[in-house]
C-alpha cells in the first residue's frame, strides 16, 4: 500500500501554548481580506478561556453549539455564506474545541474557497480549490481530528468527510491545560475513540509498521490513563490523552478504522448519536471482530466507573436498523480494511443489522 500524505505544518505542545496563539497568527493577518474567523465551541461562551480568545477587532467570532449533533452540510455552507457576505475571505479560520468544531474548522476553510455546497465535497479529493490558512486548538483529546485530513460531515444524503490534503490543519496549538475540565463521562467516550482507533487500525489488512509504531505508543498512553492505578483525570493523565490522540490519528490515517466505525457512522446518521458516544455503545459489542480490545475497553469501563448504555435497540424500528446498514455498508475502505477486499463475501447486510440489534 502506498500513502503520500500530508501532515501538519506545524505543531506547538505543552502547557500554557494556547497564550502563544495570537502571536502564531500574526504574520498570516495580512492574507485575503485581513480577519480572522474564530469558530468557538458554545460550552465556552461566558467562561474563562471565551475571555482568552485572541480575537482582533476586525475579526469574526462564533459560539457554534455542537451539542448534541455533529456538524452538517448545510450549518457549514450557512457559517461560509455569513463569512463571505459580511467580510469576505477571511486570512485564516480557527477552532477552539472537540473534534466537531476542528471539523467545522477545516470545513470552512475549504468552503470559503470553493462553490456550491459543502455535501459536493463529500468524498476523497473531491475539493477543487485550496482554502485557506487553519489552526486547530483542541479542547478535548480523543478525536484525532486535529491531525486528520477529513472534516466530517453529515448531509442530507450520507456522513462522509471532505477528505482531501487542503484539509490537513495548517497548525495546531496542544495545551493540555485547555482538556482539564473536561466532564468525566465526554473524557472518557472520547478518550476511547483514540482507544479504538488505534484497535481498528492495527488489526486490519491495510496495517503497516508506520501505523503500528503510532498505534502501539497510543496504546500504551491510553493504558496508562485509563487502566493504571494513577488512572483519572490529572495534569500529567491530560498531557499523555493529548499525545495519544495525536498518535492516534496518524496511526489511522496511514492505515484505516473498521467496523466499528463503519457502524458508528450509520447510528451518528439516522439518530444523530455523537461520535465518540456511538463507539462506545457499538465497540461494547463486538467481541466477534476485536475479542482482545472489546475485553480491555469493558475493563477501562469498570475501572473508571463510567456508564455506557445497554438494549438502546430496544426502541428502535426495522426501517431506522435498516438505514443504519445502508449507511454503514456504503463505507467500502473501512470493510476493505476490516475484512479484506472480498469482504462483500464475509458480511451481508442481515449480519450488519443483527450487529445493530445486539446493542
């Protein structure tokens, strides 16, 4: 297999680098029409770090409330359509937050470059124009969005990812500081998508040692935040989260995710069900597919005391199971990955909806 990827430009970790973030903008300020586009998650809005944000008086801010869905199409054409009428093509975007808003980031970015609506894009290369200048600040570590190149994105056809090179942040600022209020049960459900991440990527046919030598570090720092007796929410437990979500992320994007995710992306789309949480509900219940992982992840539940929900089917409809499969079977790469190109031969879609049905 053969991956010429793009990774991000630049990188600054440590504790206190969010401070640094206006500096790091300065000398993109004077490209396009000279503003910047802060795209800030609601939760901070009337909270310390909303008051840190190094917004410039020609600059545009917006609280974006991604809670309890993930971003869709049309809320990313009508943020670039706001952009583009008011001011014009900003000099750079930024987002402060979890994976939905760094998606939403490197959405617009593209957008406020490219025609049409953003559900056009969805798909791999599909992007016609470079956007513009990017910065990803993470509030929350697990997503690996902060190193990816898609943005996801859910539209009134399909959840896909605008997944091109263009999309790679062009910086990201990691201040473990910024996670540390995170609520107990989101750190968790999303500290596990790097968890699983890393489980999916390195059991499938496309695995190779690039993604095994990020894989198994991430690994590594999950077990130790999330298994080990100084597990918890800590300063140091923070800082070993943020790394491991970035290893993550580029474990996955040299090799692929798989069935849970391929699951999640089909409950995410017909109920709206957040990422992160959606894992956790499937990845609970595929012991068939990941024995050893499923085993560790219900030990990482114990030990931390945190609630994942059981007999969600229980309410749902043949009609709502059907279109989970559906979606979820259109996903070819992560089939491919999981179960090897004949995986047509290996899984029919009844398997798939019994899969749903178990949880």
């Amino acid at each position: 297999m053969f991956k010429n990827f793009k990774s991000v430009d630049k990188c600054t970790f440590g504790r206190g680098t969010f401070n640094q973030l206006d500096s790091i903008l300065a000398e993109k300020r004077g490209e396009n029409d000279k503003f910047m586009v802060f795209v800030v998650d609601n939760y901070f809005k009337g909270k310390e770090l909303a008051n840190k944000v190094p917004a410039h008086a020609e600059d545009m801010v917006f609280f974006v409330d991604v809670d309890p869905h993930e971003p869709t199409t049309d809320q990313i054409d009508e943020l670039r359509d706001t952009i583009l009428a008011q001011k014009g093509i900003p000099a750079g975007i930024i987002g402060i937050g979890g994976g939905s808003i760094l998606d939403i980031a490197k959405a617009l970015a593209l957008m406020v470059k490219n025609e049409g609506s953003s559900q056009l894009y969805q798909g791999l290369n599909l992007v016609k124009k470079e956007g513009v200048y990017h910065v990803g600040v993470p509030t929350i570590s697990g997503t690996g969005a902060e190193v990816s190149m898609t943005a996801v994105l859910t539209g009134p056809v399909k959840k896909l990812g605008l997944k091109c090179d263009w999309t790679v942040f062009n910086q990201i600022v990691l201040d473990p500081e910024l996670i540390a209020s995170v609520p107990r049960n989101q750190w968790f459900y999303t500290g596990m998508d790097t968890y699983i991440h890393c489980i999916e990527s390195m059991t499938g046919y496309l695995k190779n040692t690039f993604s095994e030598a990020y894989g198994y570090k991430s690994l590594d720092l999950c077990r130790e935040v999330y298994l080990h007796d100084s597990c918890g929410q800590t300063a140091i437990n923070d800082e070993k989260l943020m790394v491991a979500s970035y290893f993550g992320g580029l474990s996955l994007t040299y090799s692929e995710v798989g069935v849970c995710h391929a699951l999640s992306y089909g409950m995410s789309y017909v109920f709206g069900t957040r990422h992160c949480f959606a894992n956790c509900i499937i990845f609970d219940h595929l012991e068939d597919y990941y024995p050893e992982g499923v085993r560790e992840f219900k030990e990482m539940v114990r030990k931390n005391d945190i609630f994942i929900p059981q007999n969600v089917s229980k309410d749902w409809t043949d009609a709502e199971v059907d279109k989970m499969a559906d979606v979820a079977l259109a996903l070819h790469h992560m089939w491919n990955h999981a179960l090897g190109t004949d995986w047509k031969n290996k899984i029919t879609k009844e398997q798939v909806k019994d899969l749903y049905w178990r949880m």
